[in-house]
C-alpha cells in the first residue's frame, strides 16, 4: 500500500483497509458522491469520495469494517480518496468497495 499522506501530482491509486468513523451527507454538487471517514489505523483517517452516480451506495454503518480501492489525491486537509468505482471509459481498471461479501464498483 502507498503512504496515503504523501502529496502527489497526480493522485495515486492505493487499497486500504478501515473502519467506518463517521457518516457525512452526500455531496450533491455536479456528480453526486457518498461520503465517509475511513480510520485506517496509526491514528490515521481518511475522507473516501463514492461517486454513487456511477456505482451502488454501500449501505455503511459506524464501525463497520471495508476495504477501498481508489486514486488518492493530497490536499491542505490531508486527502481524500474517489474513483471508488469502474471506470465508464473503460481506461483504468477503476476502483471498488469491498463492504461484507459485495463489491460496490
């Protein structure tokens, strides 16, 4: 896995494991997109990004455990993760959330 917290150009796409710490109201602004709080360990947290016009919501509860794949980008609040899904294009081999037995792509 790449150190989440190391500022890069491009983004880089990372998998991390966590515990869901907070629940956040969708931002509705242009593509609509579930958000969380991921705590990934070490005291560390992580803002994930779910762009639910382009994949499923993933029906989140405080604590619950999931698995994340998507392009992390560094900002001045530390970061957030998006891309948690397919790629519509076709490009890249897109994202996911590993929530229970589904995949949310």
């Amino acid at each position: 896995m790449s150190e989440p917290y190391k500022k890069s150009d491009d983004g880089s796409w990372i998998e991390v494991t966590g515990f869901v710490r907070r629940l956040l109201a969708d931002d509705n602004a242009g593509s609509r997109h579930q958000r969380f709080i991921l705590d990934i360990g070490n005291r560390r947290t992580l803002l994930i990004a779910h762009n639910i016009d382009l994949a499923k919501r993933v029906p989140l509860g405080m604590g619950d455990r999931v698995r994340v794949r998507g392009m992390y980008e560094w900002n001045d609040l530390g970061g957030l993760m998006h891309w948690t899904h397919h790629d519509p294009l076709g490009v890249e081999d897109g994202g996911f959330i590993r929530y229970r037995t589904r995949v949310y792509q």
